[in-house]
C-alpha cells in the first residue's frame, strides 16, 4: 500500500511541479487530471496504510473499495482518455498493475479477515 501512495503522491508532486511546462507541451489530460488523480490516489492508499497499522476493522472494505476503484479507474484512463500508441505500449504494464492490485487486496483483505475472525472467536488455531 505504501508502494500505491508513494506513487499517488509523486504522480500529484509532479503536476505541481511541471504544472506550466505541462502546460506548453498540450499535455493531454489537464496537469488538473493528473493532481486530482495523484492526489486521491495517495490519500486513499495512505489512509488504507494507516488503517492497516492500527488494525482498523474497515481495513478489508477500504482495500477492496481502493482495488476496485484503481483498476476500473486505470482501465478507463489508458482506454479512453489516453492516446491509442499509449495505450498498446503500456497494455503490459497495465495488466502487472492490475494482477499486484488484485494479488495485494486478496492477500492483505483475506489476511485481515482472518485474523479479525480468529480474535472473535478466541481461538488460537
């Protein structure tokens, strides 16, 4: 999760950076789109972090809620808002993206779960 923030983060740093160089070139999307992404994808990975740590009952849910969200999110982003090259020379890159997105919310969620379930019963096993 803290792999997904830092990404979320930097992708919205780097809009504010390179804001008006983005600007000159006719950056498609807006430097907008890439600050709102970037922004909601580093508060909503930092949040799952921080709900993750403190062992947060809503932890599954929120993980869940952020894997769904991404993928649908990162499919519709490179098929149609991106440029059509684009979209075939990260069509690899997007699908690691969406198999560690899935691997990370089954494994993190089913994990928690787990554990949340071994607590209310009070079982050691």
């Amino acid at each position: 999760m803290a792999v997904y923030a830092l990404v979320g983060w930097l992708r919205l740093q780097g809009a504010l950076s390179y804001w008006y160089y983005f600007l000159e070139l006719g950056l498609r999307p807006h430097p907008l789109y890439l600050l709102i992404s970037g922004g909601l994808i580093g508060l909503g990975y930092s949040l799952a972090l921080v709900f993750h740590l403190i062992r947060h009952r809503l932890t599954p849910l929120l993980i869940r809620v952020l894997g769904f969200g991404l993928i649908t999110w990162i499919w519709i982003d490179r098929i149609w808002i991106a440029i059509r090259e684009t979209f075939i020379n990260l069509l690899l890159g997007t699908f690691l993206i969406t198999i560690c997105t899935i691997c990370l919310d089954v494994l993190l969620a089913s994990t928690l779960e787990y554990k949340q379930a071994k607590e209310e019963h009070g079982t050691d096993n």
